[in-house]
C-alpha cells in the first residue's frame, strides 16, 4: 500500500498524466504530437477476412462413382456419408461443391485431385470458383 501511495506523489510532483489501457487502446499519447520522437502509440490496422473459392468436381461418364467418393474422403476429408451426398450431386447436376477454401487452399486441392485423377488414369476434373 505504501508503494501506491508513493507513486501517486510521484505522478502528482511531476504532473505526468498516466497512461490507462483504454487510452493506449484508443492510441492517445502523452507525447506531443507534433514530436518527431517516435515514441507514439501504434494503432493495429484492420485486416479484411480473404476471399472464399469453392472447389467443384464436375462429372463426366467414365470415372466411378466409388472413385469420386475415395477423392472426396481423401482431399476433403468428409465422412462417408458426406462424400456419397456430393457424389450424387456431381453425378445428377453435373457438378458438385467439395468444399470452400482460401484462393491458395482451394487451387492446391482442385491440382491435388486432378494429379490423382490422371495419376489412376479417371477424366475427373476439379475447378476453383468464387464464393
């Protein structure tokens, strides 16, 4: 207790204005701010959330349908439930929503499922397009 009360004089002797955390989350400073000192309070600045890419397989007549389900499992990590759902869908609309990734992710999916695709000799294609 005599700690604080010994700082208190020592902010009261020297009039030097506390800095609270809400004034340091507000960026004020008690540093002039015409000061070239840097010494100021930096501000964080906003980040924007990226933007989301859906990853698409489209169907053809040649690749099975257990094939597309082992992709889906695989890649997308769906159960298998999940992946039998998306299966009919690429099977009966013609194309089916995998899943929904930053622009990285979902072009390193879309070319991952495509190289297994060839490599097991299926014409099944995977394409990214915008959320």
């Amino acid at each position: 207790m005599e700690d604080v009360n010994r700082l208190e004089e020592l902010i009261i002797q020297n009039s030097v204005k506390p800095m609270t955390n809400s004034s340091i989350l507000r960026g004020e400073s008690d540093q002039d701010p015409d000061s070239q000192t840097g010494t100021g309070v930096l501000t964080r600045p906003t980040t924007k959330q990226p933007k989301q890419y859906k990853v698409l397989l489209l169907n053809d007549d040649y690749t099975p349908m257990d094939f597309v389900v082992y992709i889906i499992k695989k890649y997308f990590k769906k159960s298998t439930t999940e992946a039998t759902q998306i299966m009919m869908d690429v099977h009966q609309k013609g194309s089916g929503v995998a899943g929904t990734y930053s622009f990285e992710i979902a072009e390193m999916k879309s070319f991952q499922v495509n190289q297994d695709a060839k490599r097991n000799k299926h014409p099944l294609k995977s394409v990214i397009e915008e959320a």
